[in-house]
C-alpha cells in the first residue's frame, strides 16, 4: 500500500509513476475521497472540542437547564454521526489505496511491456544436439513419466499425473532446493497452511486486485494458496520485531493454485502452466537501508539452483510497464527449454519495498524507545516447478530416447 502522505505531499511525482505503469487517472478518485475524509476529520474533531468545553462549562454550573442539557445531547448525537462517517469516509480511502500498485524503484528501466525488459546476464551452456530435441510432453510420454490423459480425467485441462521416476524427479528437486537454501543459503524453513484468512490475501496484494485468478473457499471464507509468498508475507502481520531480529529468512514448500484466467489460450501443451503446481519460496524481512543489496542476494540464491543443476539460463530486469502488482523492482530468471524452443521464468525475485509491510502492519524498532518503521520484504521463487522438470527433461534428453539426471539430484534420485 503507498503511503497517503506521499500522494498529499508529492501528488505530481506519483501521478508520473503511475502513468509509467499505464495507470494515467488512477489518483484522483483517492485524492477525492482523502479530501472528503480530512474535511469529515475537522469537523469532528472541532464538534468534539466544543462539545468538551460546554460541557466542561455545564458541569461548572450548579443549575442545568433543560435547554442546555438537550443541545449537549444534540451535539454529542452530531459528534457520534460525524464519527462514523469519518469512519466510513476513511474506509473508502483505504480500499481505493489497495487498488494501487506499488510504485517503481528509481532504478527500473522504463518501458511498456515485456520486449522492453533487459537481459542482465547469462549462465549455462546452451547444448548443442545431434538429434532433433523433443518437447517435454512426448519426452515424458514416452518414458511413461507424465500422463496427461488421466490427469484430465481426474481434474479437467490443464492438470496431469506424475508417475514413477516423474513423481520421484519432482520430490528429488523440491528437498534439493530446500537443503540447498537452508544449509547453504540461511534461510529457516516453514511448512505454512495451505489455506489462509481472507486479510492474508489482502495483506500481500493478490486481494482485491486479483480475485479471479484465485481459487476460494466461500463457506469458510478460505483461499487457497497462489504461492507460498501470501504466508511467508503474513508471519509476522501485526508485530513489531526487535531490530536485531533482522534479516529474517525464510524459505517454504507448497503446491500452488491458480485458475490462470489471465493466461487463457495459453500453452495448452505439456505441463508448462497448470491450475496446480509445486513451487519452494524465498522470502525476506530487511531493514529499509539493505533492501537493494538482499535482494542481488536473492536473485543469486534462486540462480544458485540452476548452477547446481548445470541447466542455462538468463537473469532479466523488467521494466516497469511488466512489474508485478506489489513490486517495486523485479529480476526474472529464464531457463532454456530446447525442445519448447524458449525461455521458460522459474523465478521473480522482487523488492515490495513496505509495500507489504503497510498493507500488513509489519514494523521494527530500530532501537529501544524509537519510533516503529515498517520493514522492507522481498520474494521469489527458489524455484518454481514444473519449469525446472520441463527443463531438466529437455536439455538432459539423450539419443536413446532416456533423460540423464543432473549429478547434483542423483542422491535424491
């Protein structure tokens, strides 16, 4: 959530960050209603003070007229409406402030859309093949590894079973990414539910802004998880942590759920986007001063997997037309997939800034006595499945028809 003083103080500068996400008119329906609010706030607060005084005064006097008596009544029924009102008026401020997206670090290059973002560096050797690669979904078939066919039978498009040394590949990477971030990397791993409170949602921006691409409980009012980052963001929702709590790291398992409406049409083949997947997080809590650098220490702790696994990849900066709704600053890493013959995202390591942290009510103290300020989070995938699988099965593909499993996986294997 941004913060409403910044708008009052520096309605101009967000109004030109909010055009360069293509969001031209988006202020001034909350400039209207923080107006309306304020106004509301005044007149309360001078009703109330007038209210105190006479009835400071009444309660000097050891006659009480009648009149008198009623018009306090008057104005202390007057005080009680025009609180509810600055009450309501405040709400309304609040909901069109969640509406909006985070606004964008000063470093992020400007752009529209995708084919503006820029390609920061590489890693990997992109193999070269004496045979013509195959895609993941005729590789698995194949090796009677993915079955496409009843996992429709089971759930409807875009869902698919995974079967002997298929399933076992994909526990093999998800205990590979935890051991490696936990051991090597100082994150804390945390099984979170998969389940969560409806202000959960709200707190790490999927709610109210995308809700139709969230699955959701109505009888117990429960969404289910798009990733692990809506927990993680709400460990701490409400607290006020000690400084020397800081950094906290954290990293966690779940399966995924996602309707992908907005992706409708979409990479119909294979098992590239699905309504289910598993995924292993990272995440962050920092102090506003080393959110930059921890988060160049994010991204090479997801690029670290893709070293490990010796598959290729790219890092790319977005710009800002292709920022994600929370993000002030976001860095993807690709893979190469041969056989799909494209770069498929496994990561997007992101700084939300106290983007999160307000919307979460997530603060430290930076020393005892001192004023609370809110943290600054960061996220991303360490890495998400099953582009990883994709990738595996395609670049370690072999001429006999057979995947070669990459070392590091072996003793999962």
């Amino acid at each position: 959530m941004i913060d409403i003083r910044l708008i009052r103080e520096d309605r101009a500068g967000v109004e030109r960050a909010m055009a360069l996400r293509g969001l031209s008119d988006a202020l001034g329906p909350v400039v209207e209603a923080d107006e309306r609010y304020r106004e509301l706030l005044r007149q309360t607060e001078d009703l109330r003070a007038r209210h105190n005084h006479e009835s400071k005064q009444l309660g000097r006097t050891t006659e009480k007229p009648q009149e008198l008596l009623d018009e306090l009544r008057s104005l202390g029924e007057r005080v009680a409406e025009l609180q509810r009102e600055t009450r309501e008026a405040k709400e309304v401020v609040d909901a069109l402030l969640l509406e909006l997206p985070n606004l964008p670090h000063e470093s992020v290059p400007e752009g529209a859309d995708a084919s503006d973002n820029i390609v920061v560096r590489s890693g990997g050797k992109v193999r070269e093949f004496s045979f013509e690669p195959l895609p993941h979904w005729d590789i698995g078939e194949r090796l009677d590894i993915i079955d496409f066919s009843r996992g429709v039978k089971l759930s409807g498009s875009r869902f698919y079973v995974l079967k002997g040394m298929g399933a076992r590949l994909q526990r093999a990477l998800i205990s590979f990414m935890l051991d490696l971030h936990t051991k090597e990397h100082g994150y804390s791993e945390v099984y979170p539910p998969f389940m969560l409170h409806r202000e959960c949602m709200v707190g790490s921006g999927n709610l109210p802004k995308f809700a139709d691409n969230l699955y959701h409980d109505a009888e117990e009012d429960y969404w289910f998880v798009p990733t692990a980052e809506v927990p993680l963001t709400n460990l701490h929702r409400d607290e006020i942590l000690d400084r020397d709590m800081l950094p906290l790291f954290y990293t966690a398992y779940t399966p995924c759920f996602r309707r992908e409406k907005m992706a409708a049409g979409k990479d119909t083949r294979g098992i590239k986007r699905g309504h289910q997947f598993d995924k292993v997080e990272l995440y962050k809590y920092v102090v506003p001063e080393d959110s930059d650098r921890e988060l160049d220490g994010l991204v090479a702790d997801a690029e670290e997997v893709l070293k490990r696994l010796d598959l290729p990849y790219r890092i790319v900066q977005l710009c800002i037309g292709d920022l994600g709704f929370a993000s002030s600053k976001t860095f993807d890493i690709e893979v190469w997939a041969p056989g799909s013959n494209e770069w498929l995202e496994v990561s997007s390591c992101s700084n939300c800034g106290d983007f999160q942290a307000r919307r979460t009510n997530i603060r430290f103290r930076p020393e005892a006595g001192a004023k609370p300020r809110f943290a600054h989070t960061l996220n991303g995938s360490g890495l998400a499945l099953p582009r990883v699988f994709i990738a595996i099965l395609e670049n370690c593909q072999q001429v006999d028809g057979t995947v070669l499993v990459p070392e590091v996986l072996s003793r999962y294997m």
